[in-house]
C-alpha cells in the first residue's frame, strides 16, 4: 500500500542526512523506523499481557504482598 508521508523541512534535512550517513535511501531508513516502532510496539503488548496473565495468577499472594 502507498501512502504520502509529509514531513516538515527539517525532518526532510534529518532524513537526507540519516541516509547519507547509512548509504541508505530515505525510504529504506523511513522503512526502517516504522518497522522498528511496529516491532517495539508488538513487545510492549506481549510484555502486557503476561503481566497481566502473572497478576491474575498471582492475585491472592500480590494481595497478601501489599498488606
């Protein structure tokens, strides 16, 4: 699926500059940073949802804990 981004003039520069600096494109490293930010965001639900999975276990003895 294609889609515009838009960015301001100086993420535009940031960008030009990022990919200079990797001898990438600016597409691959705008590629790079949505993968990065899905990844991180997929870790944060697994991570919340054995949390919650632990406290739901362990709701009797976290209970005691904090008397």
């Amino acid at each position: 699926m294609a889609f515009v981004l838009k960015l301001s003039p100086e993420e535009t520069e940031a960008l030009r500059e990022l990919a200079a600096r990797e001898h990438r494109s600016m597409h691959e490293v705008a590629m790079l940073a949505i993968r990065s930010r899905i990844a991180a965001a997929r870790r944060t639900e697994v991570l919340d949802q054995l949390f919650d999975a632990a406290a739901a276990e362990d709701a009797e003895l976290l209970d005691r804990l904090a008397r």
